[in-house]
C-alpha cells in the first residue's frame, strides 16, 4: 500500500509518533511518502520503502503570511497523483486536514478518488481550534474525513463537546516502540549518570516543549521538596517560552546547583535511562506520550490528572496522580516512590508492565484495519 503522512516536522509529540507510526509501516513493506516543510527530526535518510516531499511555500511581496495550506494542497495533489498514492493520513487538524479535503476535491478532476484519514492530537483541539477563525473549518474539516482518529478517549469528548462533528471517531492511543528506549544502562549510561550524579543521587527528570500549559515550574516546586527529604538532581530537557522563568524560580528556589537544563534534546531516551522518577504536572495534556516513553523506559511517572493523562498513568500502579498543581501532593507520592530502593524498584518494574499496552506492535494493526477499509471501499467506488 502507498500512504501519504502530512505531518509536523518538529519535536511536538503529533510529529514524532507520524514519524514513528511510518517508519513501522515501511518496515511491513507499504511505501510511505511524507509530506511537510521540511525533514521529519526523527526521520533518518536513506531509509527503505521511505520518500519524503517538501513544501515550498510560495513567496511574494503581497501576502504578508505565506499561504502554507494552498501550497501543501497543491504538493498533496502532486503526489498523490505522480507517486499513485492509496490514502492519505493527515496527523494534527490545522492546516493538514483542510488540505487534505481540498485536495481531495481536485483529485476527483482528474478521476482520483483518495481517501484521507485524520489523526487528531490536542491541541489542535482543545486550544487552537476552538479559536473562532478556525472553528467552522476544522469542524467542516473533520466531519468530511473518510476516518478520524484520536489519541485518547479524553480528546474524543473534548472534540464532541467543542465541535459539531457528527463523523465517528475512534480511540487509538499513542504507542512506543520499545526497542528505541533501555531499561538497563550501558556504559555509557552510567557515566552519563555518574557525571549528573556522582553521589549516588535520586535523578528526577522532565521532558518538554516548555511551554506555559506544561506548569514546568511545578516540577522544580516538587524537586525542592524531595531534595529537603533526599539527595537529589533534576534534568530539564526541552525549550520554549517558560526557560527564562524557570531558570529564575531555581534561583530563587536555590536549588540551581542540582538542576540540569540541557535544552532541546534529539534523543529523550539517552535521559529516561538514567532516571529515576519522571514528572509531568501539566495543566492538560490530550495523551501524554513524555510520560509513556518514561514508563517504556521502566521510570515511574508522577502527574496531574488531567486530560488523557489518567489512561497513560496507572495510579499507584505506573506512579500517581494528582490535583493540577498540588505539588505537596505530588511531592508526597515522589518520595514515597524514591525513599525505598526496594519500592522504587518496584514501580519501575510496575512502570514498564503498564506501558507495553501501549507498544507498536498492539496499536500499529489498528491504522493498517483503517487503511485497508478505506483503500477498499475506495476501489469498490471506482468498480461502480
């Protein structure tokens, strides 16, 4: 089978499970193009069955913004036609979905008949489409989708309870593929672990966009409590908005000399490895797939329970939930984790049994079921 993936290129949790979602699929033999403006950050080169399609927007003087949704539509169309694509599965609704559909439409000019599948992720949703000047087109959008999926059954009521979609919407969660994330260190962990803490030390970590939604500045509150309990050094991976703040709140914090801000990170698996405990207090989160690649690394979560987060982490099972920001919460159930080597082991073993739920092999099945049905209806349309 030919599928089209149109997807984000950057580190946000949509872009890296399309990416990781068509590097599966090439591995059963389909022909994957991707689709988007520039190199997937998780898509090495050279792969087999793997093609990737830039779009160019075009640039003129008159259009103060470049009009990306016409020039993806036009390049949509362009493969589509030229590389005999099957489907298409666009991930995240703005602008991917809109295009889809408008290319769709001028596809049928030239006897095409393609079927598009849309992936829908959060925020898409729960922030930026709500906004009023996109509302009506991702509600259009969405409901002319041959399918829709979601990442989480909290998303799909958010999208029933914002939108006047009237399409069927299935479940199927985000996955890891275990093989990409280590349970026991090598060599090389350990000194990366050594180096961070040479004492022996508890290591909390946190992996992020930095944005304001993720409330970053509850993990340093909560590493503030558990190192007045425990030796302990925190790592801060990601970039954004919140990074100045947060280097502040640890000033004042005093806690700077065991905190570590190693900014945007290719590989988040090289830090869940030499964890220890894994916080994500966000506001809200449609899924939460920072903290499912903790759990697949064997490192117990602390969250908030917000959003799709209570499907990702098992409470007092994979780790605990709390209250959005109840970092006296959160901090109590952290220490209880790390004050016992025994306990603590316990849940990163506890950790890992939870995430193989979410493994490649259980969710990848469930998007070629989609494929096939569509790809098969489709050709009874063209028999008729």
């Amino acid at each position: 089978m030919k599928i089209g993936i149109v997807l984000y290129p950057t580190f946000g949790g949509s872009g890296i499970v399309a990416t990781e979602l068509g590097k599966a699929l090439a591995e059963k033999g389909h022909e994957i193009h991707f689709i988007s403006y520039n190199h997937p950050v998780k898509l090495d080169h050279f792969l087999p069955n793997i093609r990737y399609h830039e779009v160019r927007p075009f640039h003129y003087p008159l259009f103060d913004y470049q009009p990306y949704e016409l020039a993806l539509t036009s390049k949509l169309v362009d493969v589509t036609r030229y590389e005999n694509l099957d489907v298409l599965h666009v991930h995240y609704a703005i602008p991917h979905a809109s295009a889809a559909y408008f290319a769709k439409q001028i596809l049928k000019t030239h006897n095409i008949d393609i079927p598009f599948i849309t992936t829908l992720h959060g925020t898409d949703i729960t922030l930026v489409g709500k906004h009023p000047s996109f509302e009506p087109v991702i509600t259009f959008s969405i409901n002319e989708s041959d399918a829709v999926t979601v990442v989480s059954e909290s998303l799909k009521k958010d999208t029933y309870r914002h939108f006047a979609v009237v399409n069927d919407i299935e479940v199927i969660p985000n996955f890891v593929e275990h093989s990409h994330y280590c349970r026991t260190p090598k060599e090389e962990d350990l000194l990366r672990k050594e180096a961070i803490a040479p004492n022996g030390e508890r290591i909390i970590s946190h992996v992020s966009n930095f944005r304001k939604v993720k409330r970053i500045e509850d993990v340093v509150k909560v590493f503030q409590k558990i190192r007045a309990k425990m030796p302990a050094k925190l790592i801060l991976a990601g970039d954004g908005p919140e990074r100045y703040k947060i280097e502040q709140l640890c000033k004042e914090l005093e806690v700077c000399g065991d905190v570590e801000m190693l900014g945007n990170v290719q590989n988040a698996s090289e830090i869940y490895c030499i964890s220890d405990l894994f916080i994500l207090p966000s506001e809200t989160e449609s899924f939460g797939l920072a903290a499912l690649e903790a759990l697949a690394s064997g490192v117990p979560v602390i969250s908030s329970n917000s959003g799709g987060l209570p499907e990702v982490n098992l409470h007092g099972f994979s780790g605990f939930l709390s209250n959005v920001g109840d970092v006296n919460s959160m901090a109590d159930h952290a220490i209880s984790i790390l004050e016992s080597d025994e306990k603590l082991s316990q849940f990163k073993k506890q950790a890992y049994e939870h995430s193989l739920k979410f493994s490649l092999k259980e969710i990848l099945p469930r998007y070629e079921k989609i494929y096939d049905r569509l790809v098969s209806a489709s050709m009874v349309k063209k028999e008729e």
